[in-house]
C-alpha cells in the first residue's frame, strides 16, 4: 500500500511556497507525508491532535499549500490516496459499512453539494467557449467512467457542436488523437487511477496544439503537465468503484454554458435532431385514447 511513495511526499512538497513553512505549519506537512489515511478520512481537529497544533494551523497550512481550506485539501488527499489503492483494497477500506445503498445515496449528495460549493462558472465557461471555437471536440473516457464521456458527447453534439467520445480501443484512440490540431479540443475524463493511454493522448493533443483540458477527482502530475485546466470533482465511492455522479453533474453543467453559446446554433441543431427522430420514428408514442 503506497501510503507514502515518493509522488505522493513529492506532490505536498512540490506545493510548498518558497519561503517554507513555519514549524507549527511543517508539523501538519509532516502529518499528512507520515499518515495519509489518517489525514484522508479524519476531521482537522483529529489531524490538528495528530500534528500537536490547533486547527486554525491546519487551515493555514491547507492555505500555505494552495486550497482554499481543509476541506479542498482532504478531497485531494483523499483521491490520491484512494488512487495508490488497488480495487480489493479499496473495497477493504468501506468494508463494514451499514446499509451500502443508502451509504452510496448520501456519499453522492454530498459529494454534489461539494461540487456546488467549489463551483467555477468561469472554468466552466471557458471550457465551454473553447469547445463552441474549436473544429472538434475529443472526449477520451475508459472504464466505467466511459459512462461520463459518452452522455458529454452525446449532449454536446445536440447542443450544435461536433464533439465525439473515444471509450474503447488504444488503436481508436490512437487514430482520433493523430487527427488532432490547433483547431481541435481535447477533454480527459479520468478518476480514481489514470490509464496510461490517457496521459499520452492528452500530451500528444497539446504538442498538435490543441486545447486540453482535464476532469478528474485529483490533479496528477502526469496529467496537469498537458493540460490547460483541471476540473476537480469527487468521485468516491461507498465500495471498490469510483462515483459517477458528480462528474455526470460537471459534465452537464458545461453543456449547459455550451448551449448558450450560441443560442441560434443550438435551438437550430435540437430542431434538426428533433425531425430526424421523428422520421426515423425513433420514439415510442402512446396510443390515443379514443371513446368508445
């Protein structure tokens, strides 16, 4: 269990700020390096007892490091920790837990009002406006997560705007990314652990010049070396698999801002999809109810 491997040490180091911190501040540092799960799961005040300090110092340290507080900085720790976690050990670390089903529900409301708090609608926007500029949009997702990229894909693409999702296949991927230019977009949608596929599509699409952009529960350094931005959403889960909840969330809200682009394109788009369905008679039509 790579609780603290060296890119793990690595990430909290390489964010200290050049003047350092004060010993109070180290002490926290030296915390979270020696007990990642600990500082993963517990409240500031457990991890403020653990480094001798208050928790007004775990706040400023959380602050010193580049969050906004204790929290923004325990979703990271946390989705890094998780991700140094194979898939038995994860589901080791929510043995135990009293009714999963209900246990998943309020993991993702909370996890959604997370993301409500930390809402960037400039990110969003710009994101939005690179894909509403751009000759393309690729979609790269893989796993179960696959899931979050084809439904962005799907829905952008009514929204007017040629935006395709790779989900199987290295060589399909490989084939996308080559096309790729300093016209095209490239969104990564990965959590819990990085395929190595990912990472070398989303460096490949920023040597092309392309605009990259990154949805993920934890800003890796492989991936944020090739991306503009990185959006941050948690994915954990209440067993071995990573939620899908909250980055389906993200993802919509970006069409949302997508549509309103360019409000004639869109309506344009969904009126021409609309007909289409229609003569191929796609949807189901309840029958009339006629008096007797």
């Amino acid at each position: 269990m790579a609780e603290t491997d060296d890119g793990f040490e690595g990430w909290l180091r390489e964010r200290l700020p050049t003047r350092g911190l004060r010993p109070k501040s180290a002490a926290v540092l030296e915390a979270l390096v020696s007990q990642p799960r600990r500082a993963s799961f517990g409240s500031a005040a457990e991890l403020a007892q653990l480094a001798g300090v208050n928790v007004a110092t775990v706040t400023r340290t959380a602050q010193a490091l580049g969050f906004a507080g204790w929290p923004a900085l325990q979703q990271e720790l946390r989705a890094r920790y998780m991700s140094s976690l194979s898939a038995p050990q994860v589901a080791e670390e929510h043995r135990g837990v009293d009714s999963p089903g209900s246990a998943s529900l309020r993991r993702d409301l909370d996890s959604l009002a997370l993301l409500n708090r930390r809402f960037d609608e400039g990110v969003l926007r710009e994101v939005a406006k690179a894909m509403a500029d751009a000759r393309r949009t690729l979609v790269i997702a893989d796993g179960s997560y696959a899931a979050v990229g084809i439904a962005f894909a799907h829905n952008a693409r009514l929204a007017g705007y040629d935006v395709h999702a790779v989900t199987v296949g290295d060589a399909e991927l490989a084939n996308q990314t080559a096309k790729l230019t300093s016209d095209d977009v490239l969104v990564a949608i990965s959590f819990w652990r990085l395929y190595e596929s990912t990472v070398l599509a989303a460096s490949e699409a920023k040597s092309r010049g392309a605009r990259v952009f990154a949805i993920t529960d934890a800003a890796s350094p492989a991936l944020t070396g090739a991306v503009e931005q990185v959006l941050i959403v948690p994915a954990e889960g209440v067993t071995f698999f990573p939620s899908l909840t909250a980055g389906m969330a993200l993802v919509q809200a970006i069409v949302a801002e997508l549509a309103v682009v360019n409000p004639a394109r869109t309506s344009e788009s969904i009126e021409a999809a609309e007909a289409m369905w229609s003569r191929f008679d796609l949807l189901h039509r309840r029958p009339s109810t006629k008096p007797v």
